[in-house]
C-alpha cells in the first residue's frame, strides 16, 4: 500500500487546542455603514459636519453642534447576494433582513452665555453592525482532505490511540482534572474514522483518508446572524460658536451565530474499517457540522471635536477606545455525519456526546482615530470627507475575571489556565515541540501576524436643489484588514472548538446616494447603499509549506441596503 500523504505542520499544534477564535475577533470587530439615512447617503463622511444622531457613534463633537432638540428613528433592509468560484463551480444565495438601523434624541439646554451658549445631550441605540450573510459552493477536484489535516494535528500533538479514544470509563472531550487534553477535531474525526494511528502505539503516525490515487469533491454552507448594538450616552456644547465638543460612553452588544458545513465525497479513499481492523480502499462521503456563538456585553468611550475657523471650512478630531467585552462562546449540535461502503452500527458521532460546551473570556477591540474635513459652499453645497485608523493587529484575548467583568487595567493573561479539556499547561514534546503556555497567548500572537491596521477613506456630497428638497451621494473605501503574510498561506489560522473554516476578507467598497425633505421641524430622508466585499473562504488552514494543496473558494459579497429615516426637531 502506498504512503498516505499528510499534513503534518509544526504550527498546527496549538491552533486546535485554541479556546478563542481568531477569525471571529475580527468578525466582531468591524463596524458597517449604517446610522441615519443621511449619514449611510453621504458615505457615512459626518466626521466634521455633525449635527445628525449618527454623530454621537463617529465624532461625539457633532453633538455641539445642535441648536435645538431632535428626536428621529431609521428603518433599514438588507439585500444580501453571495457568490462562490471555485475553478469555475459557481453557486450563489441571497438573503433579506429588515432592521432598526437607529432610533434617539438630542435635547439642548441653553446656558444663555456667549461663551458657551448651549450644553446638549444624547442619547442613541444604533446598529453598529449586522452579521446576516449566507454562503455555499463547491470545490472540486480536491488535492487535500480536512482528514489529513486532523492528522497533521495528531501528529503535531503527539497523540496516541487511547488519548482520543472514548471507552466506559474514559471521555476525551472530559478528561479527569491533571490529565492530558486533546483537541476535540482529533476525538471526532477519530470516531467518525476520518484517520488512522499506525505503527508503535506509545508513538504512532497518523494518517488521513487522502492519498495517492484518492480524488474527489467537497462542498460547504455557512449561515451568519446576528449583530452588534451600540446605546449610546453623549454630552456635548460648543465654545463662541467656533469649537464644539463630545464625548459618548457607549453600551455595547455583540451577538454572533454561524452554522458551518464542509463535506467530502471521496473517491478509493484510504479508510480504517473496523470489520476488518485494517485500512482499505473506499468510497468515503462525511461531512462536519458545527454551531458556534458568541456574545456578550462591552463598554467604550469616544471623544471628539469639531473646529470651524471660518463659516466655510470644519476641521474634526475623533479618538474611539477599544471596547472591552466580557464575552461567552457557545458550541453545539456539533457532529459528523458520515458512509462507508462497509457496514457500521453508527452513521453519526456527536462532539461531547451531543451536549453544548461554553466558556467565558475578556475581548478588547482595537483602537481607533478619525481625522475630517468638510467644506460648506454658500447655501447649497456640503463636501466632506474621513479618513479613519483601525489597528486590528492589537485585537486581544484575556481570561475572564473572578467578578465576571472586563478590567482594563488588568489586561493579563492566566499563563496556568485550562479549560474544559480545549487546552492544558505548558509540556514538553518527545518531537521537541513545546506548547504555547496560555490558548490567549496563542490567539493573540496569531491575531498580530494574521491582521494589520486599515485605512478607510470616506467621501460625501450633499447639494440641496431646494430649500426643503437635497440630494446627496458618497464613497467610501476599506482597506483589507489582513497580512500578506496571511493571504500568501505563511502562517497557520487557528479556528475554534472543530469550527476550523474561515474567510480571508479582501478591500471592501461603499457607493451610496439618497434624497431627503424637511418642512419645518419634520424631515424624512431616504438612502440606498451598495456594498461590495470579496473574500477567500478555507474549510481549514491550508499546509505553509505546500500552498498547492490548498482547499479554498472565491467569495464575492453584494449587500444593498435601504435606509428610511424619519424624524422632528424642536
């Protein structure tokens, strides 16, 4: 029989093992274009005008520049559109959402002093971001299998036999406190026969179902839901009419939910058959499900100015805090379902005997600092633009405190923690390997070479053709958020739990336009959104030294949105 070939990589050892996912820190993360209708028209590019209830969520310092109270609401559908290549298999879903994209009030209190006329208050829910998205496709002509990359884990593990398997008085997923740990992938993909121990069994070598003379097709579907809520508190006022001040404490909500398939229908695949206790040669078809959230609470500052030197020009200055989450993962229905030529008494096998898993952690979010410029031409024409820093390479995981809150001056990891059987302390391997002391350690290093700073660029224009009609358009553009060194396949992405698929997200670009009318105090304004993101999906992290073999599909995302906003000021 030939050599099975396997993924076998150095830096596979502690990714599995990872509490905490890095591909999700990123995913909630990221903030969208949504707000009031008149902001998301403009390109979301309010930076240095203000004046808008979106203002308290960008540039606290355009609450300074009310006059007068205001009260408003904005009612938002999402029309999404995914499509997936992979070498010329196209297959494409869609999926559409209403929302509540903002709802507040801003309420001035009028000092009656020249110095500093007016103090305002605000108070604002705004959805800072959706994470409604469905996608599936194909990939065939498969040249890896995720089999062969649970045995490059094995085998970067230094497992044995008996370390994943699960008899009456031993549960791997659960192992007895002080005892070793194993990633759970390793456990399922045992019981579902996806790989095979041979030779010496205190050090054997771990094979996949992939190898000489294998071929075959995979498939995969994944559903996004959920958002990130932001309740904003704000004060603000300006100072003779030229400087005007904010700052926003914000409440934040993050809800995260994907439901994940991968599948693979495999041809003379090399399978252990329990019947006969040796490796053949089958047809295999399997696939992995999984269900993963995350969510939780945080908390944010933002400070802001807004200086107008002359009545034609405004000059704005924003800082955004990290927001520090104290956050909660969930894992369940995780399984594998699978069929062999030959007979078996199961056809699924459950991660944890089908029971749910958590664990709690502190998050904190990257920094961010947006600088503006905005031009008021007469009475008719506004331009403006943004240009905004995210430096998501200081994304970072921490163990959850005792009082189950996120510390900020206590941002330190417990290099001793272990967790439900994800990971364990710090031991030396027979291969020279040595695991990574703390699974935060681990994603935090991860986040720093998977992720970079980005740059966004947002423009707007708003003419008003009317004194009670305006028409207003904008761009905005998104740099990529992660290395090259990632996107190259240098470096290994750590999922979580058995969810190892991700997305490597490309340049993201916003073109929008919209209409609005006033009448008197009342004004009504409607925007229309167009987004377009590409993306590199992986069912798993491809092998850094063999980038040929990798399992990937092409993603395009399409996503109009719809945005109504009514509101009265007073």
């Amino acid at each position: 029989m030939k050599k099975i070939f396997t993924l076998v990589s150095a830096v596979a050892l502690p990714g599995l093992l990872c509490a905490q996912s890095v591909p999700t820190a990123l995913r909630i993360s990221q903030n969208d274009l949504r707000g009031t209708a008149r902001f998301m028209s403009m390109g979301g590019a309010f930076g240095a005008l203000g004046g808008d209830l979106s203002a308290l969520t960008q540039n606290p310092g355009g609450i300074g520049i009310y006059r007068s109270n205001e009260i408003g609401f904005t009612l938002g559908l999402d029309m999404n559109e995914s499509q997936s290549n992979s070498s010329g298999l196209t297959q494409t879903d869609h999926m559409t959402r209403f929302n509540l994209n903002n709802i507040g009030g801003v309420f001035t209190l009028k000092l009656y002093n020249n110095v500093m006329p007016n103090i305002n208050f605000g108070f604002t829910y705004n959805k800072a971001a959706s994470f409604n998205r469905r996608f599936k496709g194909g990939v065939p002509d498969l040249r890896n299998s995720m089999s062969n990359y649970i045995a490059g884990l094995c085998n970067a593990n230094g497992l044995t036999e008996d370390d994943v398997m699960t008899t009456s008085d031993y549960d791997p997923y659960n192992p007895p406190y002080g005892s070793r740990s194993v990633p759970w992938l390793a456990v399922l993909g045992y019981d579902a026969l996806l790989t095979n121990p041979e030779g010496d069994p205190d050090n054997p070598r771990w094979y996949g179902q992939y190898g000489e003379g294998t071929t075959g097709n995979g498939y995969f579907e994944v559903n996004e839901k959920g958002s990130v809520d932001e309740y904003n508190i704000a004060i603000g006022g300006n100072i003779n009419n030229v400087v005007y001040w904010g700052m926003d404490f914000d409440i934040t909500s993050v809800d995260y939910r994907i439901q994940s398939v991968w599948g693979e229908s495999l041809d003379n695949a090399y399978v252990y058959n329990p019947n006969m206790q040796g490796v053949g040669r089958y047809n295999a078809d399997w696939a992995l499900y999984d269900n993963y959230r995350v969510n939780g609470t945080g908390f944010n500052f933002k400070l802001g100015v807004i200086v107008k030197p002359i009545q034609e020009l405004r000059l704005g200055l924003a800082f955004h805090t990290p927001t520090y989450y104290n956050l909660s993962e969930t894992y369940s229905d995780t399984h594998m379902a699978f069929n062999y030529p030959f007979k078996m008494d199961y056809v699924q096998t459950w991660a944890n005997d089908g029971y749910p898993a958590s664990n709690s952690f502190n998050f904190k979010t990257p920094w961010k600092v947006i600088a503006s410029v905005a031009g008021v031409i007469g009475n008719n024409l506004i331009v403006s633009a943004d240009y905004q820093w995210d430096g998501y390479g200081t994304m970072r995981y921490s163990d959850a405190d005792m009082y189950g809150y996120y510390d900020p001056w206590y941002d330190w990891d417990d290099p001793w923690s272990d967790w439900g059987g994800w990971y364990g302390a710090p031991q030396s391997r027979s291969n020279g390997r040595v695991d990574y002391m703390s699974a935060n350690d681990y994603a935090n290093s991860k986040i720093k070479e998977i992720y970079r700073d980005t740059h966004t660029l947002r423009l707007g224009a708003e003419f008003r053709v009317l004194p009670s009609f305006s028409i207003r358009a904008g761009y905005s553009f998104y740099t990529s958020p992660v290395t090259t060194k990632a996107k190259d396949g240098r470096v290994e992405i750590p999922g979580t739990g058995v969810m190892t698929n991700y997305t490597l997200d490309n340049t993201t670009n916003y073109i929008t336009c919209g209409v609005g009318y006033k009448h008197k105090g009342f004004y009504a304004d409607l925007a229309y959104v167009y987004k377009h993101q590409t993306s590199e999906y992986y069912p798993f992290s491809p092998d850094v030294m063999d980038m040929a073999t990798a399992v990937k599909s092409k993603l395009a995302f399409n996503n109009s949105q719809l945005a109504l906003s009514i509101g009265y000021k007073f």
